[in-house]
C-alpha cells in the first residue's frame, strides 16, 4: 500500500464527469451505500459547489466528499459521503478536504457542518474530532436514525447513524468563535 503525501494531491469542485470514479471508490469501500452512477452525474451538475473531489496523478480521483447545505438550515453544511483509496491514504487527507468544504462555504454563511458515522467507524469518529479541533468548533453527537429506520430482511443490515453536529465554540461574552481556515 503506498501513501501519497497530501501536498501532491489536488482538490476541486467535482465534475459529473468525475461520477464514475467515485462510484468505484463508494462501490469498493465495503462500508458506505452504493448509490447509482446516475446519481453521482446529478449530484456533481447540481453540488459540485458544496462537494469536493481529491485528485493525484493525472487528474484521478483519489477521494471526494458530497456535500450540500441544508434548505432548512442555511447555515449548515451536511457532509453526506466521503472515501480515499486506499492505495492513496494520504495522512491527513480527509480533514483537508473537511477544512476545503468549510473555507468554500463560510462564503455562504455556513458556519456549522454536519455528517454522520457508523457507530463502528471509528477512524471517521477520529477525523472529524480533529478537523472540529482545528477549527475551533463544539461536537455534539445524537442518534439521528435509528437502524429500525432502514427495513431490511437482515436484522443487522444497516447500523443506526449518529449525527455529529459541529457549531462554533461559544467565546466570552456568548459570542459564536471558529476557525477561519485550515492549518498551515
């Protein structure tokens, strides 16, 4: 397995042309839902603004997150899907991205970001509690679907999702505080 130093990967806005590689990366994680390749085309047309994809090499795609902000809460972004190849496990990747979406949409008036994690994804449970650190931002965690809420044959075929919700840390006087930006 090679790692790939994070300096030399590039990210972006994704494109639908980037669809089916990130369908491969969902298809082959072995963990995350595998939508259709249809799907992926329409979410990079229409939030490729609010996604991000990692890129090495000759422009291949090497990690992505799908991202949107919330019509209910415009100040929320939802971090619905991540992956990096796992030939391409560049330390600190994932968080770049996290911290690329946050600068991209603080623009925006976005100053809370939300995802949620397999209770069993401990890796995930340890990236966003770094990303939230660097940016200064409080996580609070709560059941957001329970696995009842997912029917299947299988008991045990979907893991209940928790929410990891990520606000600004309250400063003196109440006033909201948070990272502007990623780490130097």
């Amino acid at each position: 397995m090679s790692l790939t130093d994070t300096h030399h990967v590039s990210l972006r806005t994704p494109r639908p042309a980037d669809a089916p590689a990130v369908w491969r990366l969902v298809r082959d994680s072995d963990i995350l839902d595998t939508n259709s390749l249809y799907y992926y085309n329409l979410w990079f047309r229409d939030f490729g603004g609010t996604s991000v994809v990692a890129t090495a090499g000759d422009d291949d795609v090497v990690g992505f997150v799908t991202a949107y902000v919330r019509p209910d809460r415009p100040d929320t972004l939802m971090a619905w899907q991540s992956a990096v190849a796992p030939a391409h496990r560049a330390p600190g990747l994932a968080v770049r991205m996290m911290h690329e979406l946050a600068d991209r949409t603080a623009g925006l008036g976005v100053t809370c970001v939300e995802t949620t994690v397999n209770p069993g994804n401990r890796a995930v449970a340890l990236m966003l509690r770094k990303f939230a650190h660097e940016r200064g931002l409080k996580i609070h965690t709560e059941v957001l679907f329970e696995a009842d809420d997912f029917p299947s044959d299988d008991a045990s075929a979907h893991p209940p999702e928790i929410l990891y919700r990520m606000t600004p840390a309250l400063g003196p006087a109440g006033h909201a505080v948070a990272g502007t930006g990623a780490p130097s």
